[in-house]
C-alpha cells in the first residue's frame, strides 16, 4: 500500500495569509463561503490548514466550536447581511 502525501495548503500562502485565514477560522460570525472569497480555499481546505498550523489540542477545541456552528455557513444562517449594530453605537 502506497503513501499518499496531501499538499500543503501553506505552500501556496504568504505567512500573513496563513495568519489571517486563522484569524477568520476563528471569528463566529466569519463563514467559511468569506474565507473561499477572499482566499480561494474550500472549508475541507481550511480544517486541513488548521490542523497543519494549531497545536492538537487548540485544533480539537476550534472543530468543537464550528463543528455544527449556523454563522459559519451562510446557507444555515438567519441573517443575510451586514453586522450586528448595537443601537447605541456611533454611526458613520
């Protein structure tokens, strides 16, 4: 049985990308659809990401968190657009 080696997701992406795109992995509200947008990576893409660049045990506890999560799949949320606004906030 042969070894089949994935590619690295990395290899393709400047070290502020990798950071950034953790950054979004871990944001509630940032879907996986604004990370394919901006990075071109699918959600498969991003878990594999993930697991190459966190410690097990910090990879563990983000798939707890998304695993399931509405807000990270537009198609499973309630709200379309924009924000949460809280009302006593400053406008533009």
């Amino acid at each position: 049985m042969g070894f089949v080696m994935k590619r690295s997701i990395t290899r393709d992406l400047s070290v502020a990308d990798v950071d950034r795109i953790i950054q979004m992995a871990w944001e509630d509200r940032t879907s996986f659809d604004a990370i394919r947008g901006q990075f071109g990576l699918t959600p498969g893409e991003v878990i594999q990401l993930m697991r190459q660049e966190l410690h097990p045990s910090s990879f563990r506890l983000w798939r707890r968190r998304t695993a399931g999560r509405q807000t990270k799949h537009v198609a499973k949320r309630q709200f379309r657009i924009g924000r949460f606004r809280c009302p006593s906030q400053k406008s533009d």
